[in-house]
C-alpha cells in the first residue's frame, strides 16, 4: 500500500474563490469537507493536490499559499499521477476517498493561470467523493488504498428504459454490457446507470460523463428503436461532436446475418471530447452481439483518443 503525508487541508465558503489552510476538517460521508462551498451531493466534493505540483508553481510565484489552486488538501510522498477513476485513498484513521475526476477545465484563465501561463490543477488534480468520514489535519497518513491504474480504459454503462428505471423491470442488458467491457475489454466500469427514456435526462448524462469524468467509453442500452419512447439517437447526436458511422455500420451489418429486425435499430456513435459513445440496442442478446462486433477496434480507437500518434493502418 502506497503511503504519504496530508501537507495541508483547505477551505473556502464560496465557490471560484481561493482556499485557506485549517489545522483540521471533518470530511463527510457523501457530501465532502464540513463548512466547504465545494461540499455537496455531486462528484466533486474535495480535490487532491501532489505538493510537488504545487511547489512546481511556488518556484513561479513565490507568494502562492496553500488554497491557492482552491484545492482541499496537498498530499506529498504519493504518486498521484498513477491514480485512475475508482482508485481508493484514505486519509487519518478512517477517512476514505474514491476519485471521481482527473483534472478540470477552467472556464476562464485564474490570476495565477495569467501570470504563469499554466495553472495545476485543471491537469494534475484529483476529484473525489467521501466515501467514509472522519476528522483529519495536516500530518496524518494518507494511503492510496485500492490502486486503479490511470492507464486502464474508464467506461460507463447507461441504460435508457422507462420500466427498468421504474423498477417494473430488470435489466439484463446493462449488466451483460459490464461483463463484456470488464472481461473482454480489460476496462473499469466507473458506473452502470439506469435512466428514463427521456430526451433532455440521456442528454444530460452523456454530457455529465463525457465532460466531467476523465472517461474514455459511454456505452448506452436501450431506446434505440422505432417506438415513440424510443429517444437515445436523438439525445447522443445533440451531444456529439464527432460521428463515427464506421460502428454503426458494422454492428448492423452484422446483425442482418441473423435477423431482418436490425435493419430497425437507429443507434449511433461518436465522440465528445475524448470521449467515445456508442448505442447499443436494449435487449440483452441484442446488446451482446453489437458490441461484440465492434469489441476489437475499441482499444485502438479509444487509444487515439486518448493521444496516441500509433498509426492506424
């Protein structure tokens, strides 16, 4: 178990401000940092800081203090770098985290952003949930307790059902879909979540996934075809940026050879950001097969999207 030390732990009362050292916090299960404007019920409820990077920009601006960056705590001795989505830190006797986000974009360039030229956090931070509360202070241990690697592929599974979300029925598919990525895939499956067939709800969450999490694959289940509820193409093409019909053509064309009714399926797919999302139909079997089709040009796909000069032929 990777070990270091919390440096400083920071808070401010309004959001977009700097944050000031205290010599202790209370972190809290679900919500973030006691008395924190960044505390809530939302994935980024305390931000992580490795002193290195800070002390990167202190040599810059000599005046810098800790909050500065308005992160939580600065942690020295880890390698905060080798973190991926899920991995698990604990901090003090009892306090556990798991990150949510690596990184943030900032809308508009802070004061320390415009005198360097650079700002930290936006793309060495860590965002975190609490997963387990405690009291902690500057000088306690601070343990990465369950290491997902950075460098595993990050996926989300959301399946989009009326019933399913009402509880009326189960979902077999988005399950099947975790397996898949899991075993096949190699990756870590951040989330599977159910929504309603809702338009603006799917919307929302592909944009959620795609802009706020550092994730590489969403992955849909569902509403794909020709009834009224049916929403999921509309709701992804209102957020893409980028079509990436090869997919699509290929998971239909391999569904023709077993069944007329594909021909029925209006998914597509395509990328926001650095992020591919694809619509896979609603039925487990269905949803299966699709992907299987497309399983073995994910990881190089997904590997150019993620910066890879490998060429492509």
């Amino acid at each position: 178990m990777s070990t270091g030390k919390l440096v400083s732990v920071c808070v401010s009362q309004e959001k977009g401000t700097p944050k000031a050292a205290v010599e202790r916090a209370t972190l809290m299960e679900g919500s973030g940092i006691e008395g924190d404007a960044h505390a809530g019920d939302w994935h980024r409820q305390v931000s992580i800081l490795a002193e290195a990077d800070f002390e990167r920009m202190k040599n810059v601006l000599p005046e810098l203090e800790h909050g500065a960056f308005a992160e939580n705590m600065i942690v020295s001795g880890l390698d905060l770098s080798t973190a991926g989505l899920g991995s698990v830190i604990e901090v003090g006797v009892s306090a556990r985290l798991t990150v949510t986000q690596i990184g943030k974009s900032c809308h508009e360039p802070c004061h320390i952003g415009r005198k360097t030229g650079a700002c930290v956090l936006p793309a060495s931070g860590l965002f975190a949930r609490v997963l387990r509360g405690g009291d902690v202070a500057a000088g306690d241990e601070v343990r990465i307790a369950d290491l997902v690697e950075r460098s595993v592929l990050q996926a989300v599974v959301v399946t989009a059902s009326d019933r399913c979300h009402a509880g009326t029925a189960v979902d077999t598919a988005g399950p099947a879909v975790v397996r898949i990525l899991e075993q096949e895939l190699g990756a870590y499956v951040y989330r599977l979540e159910i929504v309603p067939d809702e338009r603006p709800v799917i919307e929302e969450r592909l944009r959620h996934y795609c802009d706020g999490h550092t994730i590489d694959l969403v992955v849909t289940v569902g509403g794909t075809g020709l009834s009224p509820r049916d929403v999921t193409p509309e709701a992804t093409r209102a957020v893409l940026e980028k079509l990436t019909p090869g997919f699509d053509e290929a998971m239909r064309a391999a569904s023709a050879a077993k069944t007329p009714h594909s021909m029925l399926s209006r998914g597509v797919s395509g990328v926001r950001g650095a992020t591919l999302v694809v619509n896979l139909p609603g039925s487990k079997r269905a949803a299966e097969e699709n992907l299987a089709t497309i399983l073995p040009a994910l990881p190089h796909g997904l590997s150019k999207l993620r910066g890879s000069k490998e060429d492509c032929g």
